[in-house]
C-alpha cells in the first residue's frame, strides 16, 4: 500500500502534495472535505510498519499522536486528529503557511544576527512548554522549523518525541540513533539517557549555523559526523562572523557543550541570556517572514494590511496532472466537481494553480485563459477572500474595456464586483468612487439586462458609505431620492423600498 495525490483517508482528508518523508514516514498537504480546510497528514510508512519492528513503530506513532496533542503552545503545530487505516497510520495537523528554517536561511545569507536570536527566543518558549509535559523533541532541525508570514516560529513535528518515562528506552532503540546527526547532542548519540539538555544542544548547533551559515559539525558520513560531535570543539561563530555579539558566541558554546551539565540548565535560562539581545520595540520593516517582528510590535495584527496569499502549487491528483498534461477541461470539471461538494477551498487553489500553465499553452489573453480567470474571480468573490478576488476582477475589468469599450456590460459587472470587494476590505472611499463611477451607465441605460436594478443597488450602496464616511446629509439626499425612484418603479411596500425607508427614518432621528 502506498499513498498518492487524491487518495483520501479516513474518508476524510484528501492528499494533494508530497511535503517531505523520513524514517518515520510521509507528511502531505491535504485537504479536509468536511471543513474544507488545508491540513498536513503524517503517514506511517508502509515499508515501515512490515517487520521485525512493526510493533514497536505503531507504539512509537501512537504516541507521537498522544504527545504532541498533550503541548498547547502557539509555537508547536496543532494536532487535529489521528487514526490508522489498513496497515498505515495517520496523523492530522495543522497546515502551516510559511518557509522552513533551511530555505529561510538558504534566501537570507548572511542571516541577520538579531534574527538568528529572534528565532531562538521563540524557539526556547517552545521548548519550556515542551520539556514542561515532559517531552524532550530528539530532533530539532531548520526543516522541523517553519517561520510563519507574520514573523512567529512554529516547530513542525515531535515525530520522534517520547515521554521520559520507564519504558523509553525500550521504545527508542531499535538498533540505529533516531535523529539527525548533525544536530544530535553527544549523549543522543551514544544511545544514552536523553533530557531537555539534548534538545539546548540542538538549539546551539541551529544557532551556530544561523549565525555561520553552516553546522559546526559535518562529514561525509553520519559516523563521522556523530565522532566529531562526540570529540571535536565547535569553531567559535564570531571566527566567521565578526559582528556577532560576544555575548551570543558565549551563548552558543555553552549550549554546544559535550557534558550536558555544562549547558544551561533549561530553555527559560537560554532565553534570560538571550534577551538583552532581542530588538528593542519598533516598527518593523513590513516584510513577511521576519523573525523579529513579534519582538518589535508584540501581539500586534498581522498582516498591517491583508495579505494577498500566492496561488498554492496544484495540489489534488487531476490539478497534478493538469498542469503538466495541460489538460485544462479535465481540471475546469474538477473544479466544478469540487464547487458542487462545497469545497471551495480546495477548487481556489486548483483554478490558481492551473491558470499559469494555461496562459503558457493557450496565451495570456485566449478565451480559455480569460474563462479560467472569470471562474477564478468568481469562485474568490464567493468565498469571501475579497483581497485575492479584487486584482482579478479589476483586470478582467480592464481587459474587457479595452476590447468592447468602458460602457460594456461585462466589463462593469467587474467593477461593480471589484467594489463590493473594496466595501468587504473596508475601503469606503476607495468603494464609493468606484460604484460612483459605473453608475451613470447603469442609469442611462447603457446596459439593458438588470441595468435599473443594478443601478437601485449601486444608489443604495453609495448611500450607505457615504453614511459610513460621516455624510449624513449626503446620505439622507442619495437614499430619500432612491426610495422615490423604487416605489415608482416597483410601488409601496418593495423589500428595497422597506430598507430604504427604515434607514432614512434612522438618519433622520440622528439628525434630529
């Protein structure tokens, strides 16, 4: 048995994109058909479970579900569920929206010193709650590390976790070293107890490559690697990087210490000598993906404005298949599969994945692409995500203009649409001079199919943000006009003419 894009498990949750896979097993980003919502599945591997071992591995997995659902840290991934099917086990966890430490570090060389200490910080309170179960992680590394859009750090997977208890040891050696060699303190790799001290150790080797930009032990095998941790001193990082407070340096030797009595005594005592070192509050440089921005502006909202999410890579098997075959009809049926089922967030990311490949083969502006863009548009716009929808509707907007004039009913419909977004956004200026601007076309009758009911709407509209901008008087005028028309067209007694008339009655007791 082996899992692929489209499997679904438990009947439930739907692999769309292979994120990684270990000793332990695999991790997916998946989609939950019943929330609808992104998730990350961890698998047992198949290959895995046969054997001599496969007891003891289903213990292990079992409690690695256990475990980690014990942590409640907003810097460890939340475990959402956890099961097993046929032969395999599952674990269900919360999908994460960021780049991991390694490719973080890999796109800022040299890394920034105060954002080496700024993900350490984070990193530390997630190790005290950690350690507080107690747990110790084995295995803390850049790729188990994702650092979020805001600037928060959160620590992937307690995969190979286990609680200090009688029978870990039994638990844990099957006969090769669980973790990774190059961030494996000396006591981990000689098979002997391990504790929190383990993971401070951990935490120094990450350190000493944010701040070098390389581990202080490597080699061409993980014996060799595993002899230098055990016997070599690590190279002091201010040797490579000469800006590095001397504070930090000391931190960082202290923390790769071969005796795990010579390390700090906790992840609390890591941070106390880590926070003289922290930045002051701030304001921050407004990019994403920075570290120190929780320390700068603490608990504020992030993002200052929304964030307008990157399309997600294809993640469903016929989304896959799609963009690399081109077969966009195949993946336009899915999507209105999909849209059927409810399960709109899955079909966005399809409609945003397939749509680069299309204007590859087909052309920026081919009616294939621009169907794709309009059903892209409308499915955004349905499901609230109003700051992804107004972009694609003001260039379908633009683009339609250009080809059939200003006064084209498709082209105004995207106006009209893209100020709804604008109003949703809370941007009532911005909304206001939008409808303003369709309205005289709706009015002069420019577009015959729903034109006066569109321009009643656009009437309504308008009053209402001009009572959101404090016009009252403005308001009052645009509405009492409006019901003067409805009840003409429609006569007394229309749903409108109802809500217009309630309003007015409000506006005037204000102004009264």
């Amino acid at each position: 048995m082996s899992a692929a894009a489209g499997r679904v498990v438990a009947g439930r949750y739907e692999l769309s994109t292979l994120l990684g896979q270990g000793g332990m097993g695999q991790v997916w980003a998946a989609y939950d058909q019943r929330l609808d919502r992104r998730v990350a599945v961890k698998l047992l591997r198949p290959d895995k479970v046969a054997g001599q071992d496969a007891d003891e591995l289903r213990r292990r997995f079992v409690r690695e579900c256990r475990v980690t659902a014990q942590v409640d840290h907003p810097g460890l991934v939340t475990v959402h569920d956890a099961g097993s099917e046929g032969e395999e086990l599952f674990l269900v966890m919360q999908y994460v929206d960021g780049a991991d430490l390694a490719d973080h570090l890999a796109e800022h060389t040299p890394y920034p010193w105060p954002w080496a200490v700024a993900v350490a910080a984070q990193l530390c309170a997630v190790l005290s709650a950690v350690h507080a179960v107690p747990i110790v992680h084995r295995d803390l590394k850049p790729r188990n590390v994702m650092v979020k859009q805001d600037g928060t750090v959160t620590v992937l997977d307690l995969g190979v976790a286990s609680v200090m208890d009688a029978d870990t040891t039994r638990l844990t050696h099957t006969g090769t070293p669980i973790g990774s060699p190059a961030y494996m303190a000396p006591e981990q790799a000689m098979g002997g107890a391990v504790g929190p001290y383990t993971d401070l150790y951990a935490l120094g080797v990450l350190l000493h490559e944010l701040l070098s930009g390389d581990v202080p032990f490597s080699g061409s095998t993980a014996l060799g690697v595993l002899h230098r941790h055990l016997y070599e001193p690590p190279l002091p990082v201010r040797r490579a990087r000469a800006e590095v407070p001397e504070a930090l340096e000391a931190l960082v030797l202290r923390l790769l210490a071969k005796d795990p009595q010579h390390r700090p005594a906790s992840a609390q005592e890591v941070y106390e000598h880590l926070e003289p070192l922290l930045p002051a509050r701030g304001t921050p440089t407004g990019a994403p993906l920075d570290p120190t921005r929780p320390f700068l502006r603490p608990h504020a909202p992030w993002p200052d404005r929304a964030r307008t999410p990157a399309p997600q890579p294809a993640p469903a098997a016929s989304a896959t298949e799609t963009a690399g075959n081109t077969d966009i009809a195949r993946a336009v049926d899915e999507v209105k599969r999909l849209l059927g089922e409810g399960r709109v967030t899955q079909a966005v990311d399809i409609l945003g994945a397939i749509l680069p490949a299309a204007a590859e083969q087909h052309g920026e502006h081919s009616p294939v692409v621009r169907t794709l863009r309009k059903q892209y548009a409308a499915t955004l716009l349905d499901d609230g995500q109003y700051r992804r929808a107004l972009p694609e509707l003001r260039r379908l907007a633009d683009e339609r203009a250009a080809e059939a004039g200003q006064a084209d009913p498709q082209s105004l419909r995207f106006r009209y649409e893209a100020a709804q977004c604008l109003e949703q956004l809370g941007e009532p200026a911005a909304a206001l001079a939008e409808y303003r601007a369709v309205l005289p076309y709706y009015e002069n009758q420019y577009v015959a199919a729903g034109g006066p009911e569109l321009a009643h709407d656009v009437r309504r509209r308008i009053g209402h943000l001009l009572l959101a901008l404090g016009d009252r008087g403005a308001a009052h005028d645009t509405l009492a006009r409006l019901l003067h028309d409805v009840e003409r067209t429609h006569g007394p007694g229309h749903p409108l003419g109802a809500e217009i008339h309630r309003t007015l009655q409000w506006l005037g007791q204000v102004r009264g």
